[in-house]
C-alpha cells in the first residue's frame, strides 16, 4: 500500500513537470481571474447551466453551443443539456445515472463467480467515475481534464467501447438471472416431490 504522503507528493511533481498542468489548476482555482484567457470555457459552462434555471431554454434553444462555449458537444455537453433542459431535466440524468450505477453494483454483488463479480464492479466504476469526473469538472469542482460523459457526450470509439461495457453488465444480468432461477426451480422441487409424497400416502390408490 502505498503512504498518502508519497501519493501526494508524486501527484505534486507530476502537475508541476508540466506548465499546462500548472494553468489549469490555476483556471480550476480562479476562473473569473482568467476569464477570457485559461478560464473561458469554465465561465462560459457556468454561464450556460445557469442560463438554463429550472425549466430550462427549450430543446435546441441554447445558444451557448454556437461558438460560445469550447467543446460543447463532448466534454461540456452536460452545460449545454442543463442550458436547455434546465434543472429538472439535470436532476432526471442524475437520476438515471444513479440507477446505472446501482444496477450494476447489484450486479456484482448477486454474481457468484469472481471474474464476473470483478468485471461488473469494473465496468460500473468505469461508468460512475467518468461521470462523476465530468460533472465535477463541468460544475467547477474539478479541473478541466476533459473526460467525456457517458452515453451523452459526442465521441465515436468512446461510445462504442460504453456500448460494450453495457453490453458485458447486461450479460452478467442475465446469467445471474438464469441462476437465480435454477436455483428457485431445484428449491422447490424438493417441496414438490415431498408433497407428492405425502399426497400419495393420506389418498391410496385402489
């Protein structure tokens, strides 16, 4: 295991080897100081989710995507979903984002061999830490490191490896399923036989 103190003292030197490391901790840090230079794209996510309130612009009404805010369509494509859909279509994504990831932790827990348990609990941590990254970043508690979101922002191969890591957790439910059933079926069969039994035993044949 190693010391959080080395762990931070590495993560030290490595945002220091490197000078666009530095500007965006200091766009993270400060953006409204750095506004039209490291910080733009922060204030323009902020300006576009708080334009949005609670019902939101409209559909396809949100202007901060034309040539306003960078990146619209990948990396703060949650900024431009709460510009137009506002705060209640937010809370809706949140929501479906949170069953995602519950199902698949429910997954993992109800599978019995260990590869599957370590692939489910993979892919769900795969799922919930890009899509906490992104958030965070978008809403300002995180530094512009560009994580895309799942399933929402634009990218070709990052949605086809998402579409395979839903494609293996839909499998795993489905083989846990199956067990389940089986063992259902083998648990009652007992009772079964054994109330045919004593059927047969009160109600002789003649």
């Amino acid at each position: 295991v190693i010391p959080l103190g080395v762990f931070l003292v590495a993560a030290a030197a490595y945002t220091l080897s490197a000078p666009y490391r530095m500007d965006r901790l200091r766009a993270w840090y400060d953006p409204s100081s750095y506004a039209q230079t490291l910080g733009y794209q922060t204030m323009q996510g902020f300006i576009a989710i708080g334009s949005g309130g609670i019902m939101g612009q409209g559909i396809g009404e949100g202007i901060s995507k034309f040539s306003y805010l960078p990146e619209a369509h990948t990396d703060f494509a949650f900024a431009i979903l709460a510009q137009e859909w506002g705060l209640r279509g937010s809370i809706v994504m949140l929501v479906l984002f949170c069953i995602l990831i519950f199902f698949g932790f429910q997954c993992a827990w109800n599978t019995h061999d260990k590869f599957g348990e370590l692939l489910a609990a993979g892919i769900t941590l795969y799922f919930g830490g890009q899509g906490l990254i992104n958030l965070a970043m978008v809403c300002g508690l995180f530094p512009v490191v560009g994580v895309p979101l799942p399933f929402i922002s634009y990218g070709g191969t990052s949605l086809i490896v998402n579409l395979i890591a839903a494609a293996l957790l839909l499998n795993i439910a489905r083989r846990n399923y199956k067990t389940a059933v089986m063992a259902a079926r083998l648990r009652m069969q007992p009772h079964a036989q054994s109330m045919k039994k004593e059927t047969r035993s009160h109600f002789q044949l003649h």
